[in-house]
C-alpha cells in the first residue's frame, strides 16, 4: 500500500548512498524522485561528481568521500583488470578513506536532523556501521544477481571463468563460494579495524554479508535476469528495474542523432557504459571497422574521453556521439554491442533489442551469461574483438529472427514490473514496521 501523507504529517527523511559509476547512481536517481513526488525529502549522499546531476532535479545533496575523478583512466583500467580489479578498487580507492566516507554519512544521517531511513548500496561499507551507531533503520540494494553469490545460482567468476562451465555439477556452487570467500578473507581488515575503533564488535563478513540490511533488500532488478534463490537473504524483494538515464533531468537525443537515426534503417550501437568506457582501449576503432565490414549504419557512443574518437575517416553512416540516454536511443536500434554492465542490459531488456556482450569484470560476464540463457544475446571476449570476428557474429545474430523474437518477449517482462513504485513502497512498509508506537 502506498504511503499517503496526511494533514500535518511530515514526509520520510530518506538518506540514499553508494559509491560508484552513474551505473550504481542512476537506480537511486529513479528512487529518489518517487520518494519526492509522494512528499519525503530524499537526501543523496553521493561522490561530490554527481553534485551538478543531482542539484537540478531539486534534490538534496551531502557529498561523500571518496570523490571520483572520471579523467583517471588508469584506476579504472586496474578496477577493471580481471585478475586484481576488484580488490585494486577496494585496497586503493575506498578502504583508504573509509574512515572520511563514514564520517561523511554519519553526518548526512544526522544533520540538520535524523534521518528516519537510509538506502545503502553495496560499495558503500561504511553504511551499515553509521546505521549501527546510529540505530536507524536501513534497507540495502542490490543491482544483479551476482551481489548474492547464490550457491544455488553460482555467478561467473570473472578471475576463473572455466569454472562457469562446471556450475551445475554437484556441490560446485558451495565450493565456488568458499573458494572467493578465501581468496577474498584478508580483504575487510579496514572495515573490521574501523568497527574496532569505534567500539564495535567485529561484525559479519562485509564482502558478502554485512552489506545486506537484515530488515529489507531491494534487488533492483528484473525477474528476466535472476529469481529468487533459497541462500539469498531472508528479506530480500526483487523489484523490477529502475530506470532513469538523463542528463540532469534531460533525457533528450543530441540534435545530430536524432536526424542520424531519422535518415535510415536501424543502426547497430556500440557502447561501454558509464565505466569500462573510461578504459576503452581500441574498441571503438575496431568497432568502426566492424560496422564498415558489415555495411550497417551504426552509432558510437564514445564518451567524454577523446581518446576513444576513431582516427580513421568514418563513412556518413556512422554517427558519433559522446552520450545518450540508451531509453531514447536503443528502441531505435537494431542491435546493440555492450560491456554487459546491468544497466545497459537492462535498457536493452527494456527497448526488446538483442545484444552481443564483450565483458570486462565484476558483474558483467555474469550477466553476459544470463543474457545468452535467456537467448536475447551472444558474448564474445575482449581478446577475440576484433573486426571480422564482430561482424561475423553480428550479422549471424541479425539474420536469425529467434534473437530478436527472444527480446521481445524479455521486453514485455520487464514493462510488466514497476521497479520504482516497489522499492518506493517497501521502503514505507519498513518504516511503518520500525517507527515508534
């Protein structure tokens, strides 16, 4: 049921956090406004970067450490890195200023006034200590299957991905959770010796369960990406997507692509997301030969970074552009070639489009896989991107209708779910749940 103010009654405080790209950011922006229109004050606590896309939306903004730097490709080629990206991420980027980010949300939770509920994304670690030292109630987030490291539903391993190929043997899931809970155990130390400091006890492991509020988490995703799984936490909700993708509440096309994509047939994109994109290497170059090779027209989405701009000449049917929202742009596209970042393949679940997935870490061979369960996709590895081999598998996947027909159905999946509206209503349940008689 949803939460209606009455006369007199003020709205929720709502403090929302994480730490990361606008991958992680966007699906609290979606929140946010909703908790806005039904009469709450969210509060974004959020790297100071995101400041001047979160101020015009007429949201409040506590910004938290550690900032980012989106010109600094190279902590992003290491987060990135297959081997050692995501403990470089933890090691070099947010355990050395857990202590500010701590500082930074108790603040946000506190002042001017209390907050009466946080939302806290996974990267954020310091968010379940603030909400233990402060005793306010908490729901945590998830974007992808992958964060639960089910047994039952064993994720790719970006470091071991033959292990992919053995999941479903007997007692293979266990043994993939124990084997990254021991290669991951010295990991939180900051985060154990933190809680230390402030008179805590050690606390459950914040790799994998502390992260996970014990009073509600949202999976902020689509049922066509993952189901519940009997390992999963007790209170966890799956949504449905959240989606927002503008650009400080512009969600407009730029100009030249509107008329690029007015001109002809659908074009195959081309894109790396809010992240791997600042680690392209050559993508884009090879990309441009790709769609040369097959004679489709095509869009770059290159970024801010001019370094992913192709240096040879690129004929009038291949558009380049640094941005545009995927919601306005992959509806009209034939086919679209990504990283596999949730994002992404959620609005390209949401447009009914079929994808070739090139992965890089984390989450997205994960969710590459699923994609290609799902048969909506086809995943090709960054080692074998290269021109021929991409337009082979491209025109493959254009000329087989099942893909496309695969997508669709996806499509009319994810519009049967309201994402927003459910992590918007569970989040008043749990405050109606927790408030003082």
């Amino acid at each position: 049921m949803q939460y209606i103010l009455v006369t007199g009654e003020r709205g929720l405080r709502i403090v929302l956090s994480n730490i990361g790209t606008f991958g992680d950011i966007n699906p609290l922006i979606a929140v946010a406004l909703e908790l806005k229109r039904r009469g709450h004050v969210p509060v974004m606590a959020l790297p100071n970067v995101y400041r001047p896309k979160i101020e015009p939306l007429g949201l409040e903004f506590r910004a938290l450490r550690p900032d980012i730097d989106p010109s600094n490709t190279k902590l992003v080629e290491m987060i990135y890195d297959v081997k050692k990206g995501t403990e470089t991420g933890l090691r070099e980027f947010l355990f050395p200023v857990l202590r500010q980010t701590y500082d930074d949300l108790l603040d946000a939770a506190t002042r001017p006034m209390r907050a009466d509920l946080l939302l806290l994304g996974e990267l954020n670690y310091a968010g379940p200590i603030v909400a233990e030292v402060t005793g306010i109630a908490w729901a945590s987030y998830v974007l992808a299957p992958f964060s639960f490291f089910s047994a039952f539903d064993p994720p790719v391993l970006p470091p071991y991905p033959k292990l992919a190929r053995a999941d479903k043997a007997p007692g293979m899931g266990r043994a993939m959770r124990r084997l990254a809970r021991f290669v991951t155990r010295n990991w939180p130390e900051p985060v154990y010796n933190l809680r230390r400091e402030l008179g805590l006890p050690r606390g459950k492991n914040p790799i994998f369960d502390a992260k996970h509020s014990p009073h509600l988490v949202l999976a902020l995703f689509s049922r066509a990406l993952g189901t519940e799984q009997k390992d999963w936490p007790e209170k966890t909700l799956i949504t449905g997507f959240c989606f927002y993708d503008a650009d400080a509440g512009n969600a407009s096309l730029p100009a030249g692509l509107e008329r690029f994509l007015a001109m002809g047939e659908p074009p195959v994109v081309f894109t790396l997301g809010s992240a791997a994109v600042l680690a392209a290497g050559d993508f884009y170059e090879q990309s441009a030969l790709a769609a040369k090779r097959l004679g489709v027209r095509a869009v770059l989405l290159i970024g801010a970074d001019a370094r992913n701009r192709p240096r040879q000449e690129l004929p009038a049917t291949i558009c380049v552009e640094e941005y545009a929202p995927y919601s306005g742009l992959f509806p009209r596209a034939s086919l679209v070639v990504h990283q596999g970042g949730v994002g992404t393949t959620a609005q390209c679940l949401r447009a009914g489009r079929p994808m070739l997935i090139m992965p890089y870490s984390h989450d997205q061979p994960d969710n590459a896989r699923r994609m290609k369960r799902l048969g909506t996709a086809r995943v090709i590895q960054r080692s074998q991107y290269k021109p021929w081999r991409t337009a082979r598998r491209v025109r493959k996947m254009l000329a087989d209708p099942g893909y496309a027909q695969q997508a669709r159905l996806a499509a009319e999946e994810v519009a049967r779910e309201d994402g927003v509206k459910a992590a918007c209503d569970a989040l008043e349940r749990l405050h109606a749940q927790v408030r003082p008689a």
